[in-house]
C-alpha cells in the first residue's frame, strides 16, 4: 500500500506532462520548478504565516538518487532512475 503510494507521487512529480507542482511530504515540501530541476525546503507555519527553511536546488537525477537511497533503506525497492 504505501510502496504504490510512494510509486503513485513519484510518478506525478518525474512525468515529463507535468511542467511545475508541488509535492508535500510530512517534513519536506518538492517544488518542481521545470522537467529537470526541484527544489526542496522545510515549510512551517508560525503565527499564520508560511516560513520556509533550508531551501536548496536538485537537478532530477541527483534527487532521484537520494530519494532512491532513502527507500532502500526503509526497506522499499523503487525502479526509477
């Protein structure tokens, strides 16, 4: 269940049919910016207003990579690259 949920947004996120978006993960917010890059933040609220930590940029196969690495480490097997 939670590997076809993963499969599903990772999908969304490396299909090269959607431009930009944004993916909110529980910790971490994956903002595509075009076909190739991301950038990757930390979001919270405080006092109602969003505030945004730690920004950086990732081309796509490097987050691939590490978004890869992640999983095999919680145990899943992803087949993208």
């Amino acid at each position: 269940m939670i590997k076809s949920i993963m499969m599903e947004s990772l999908t969304s996120i490396w299909s090269g049919n959607i431009r930009c978006g944004e993916y909110e993960g529980n910790q971490f917010v994956i903002q595509k910016v075009d076909k190739d890059n991301f950038i990757l933040f930390e979001e919270y609220v405080i006092d109602g207003k969003r505030e945004v930590h730690n920004a950086f940029s990732l081309n796509k196969s490097k987050l691939m990579k590490y978004i890869n690495d992640y999983a095999h480490v919680q145990g899943f097997s992803l087949k993208y690259k």
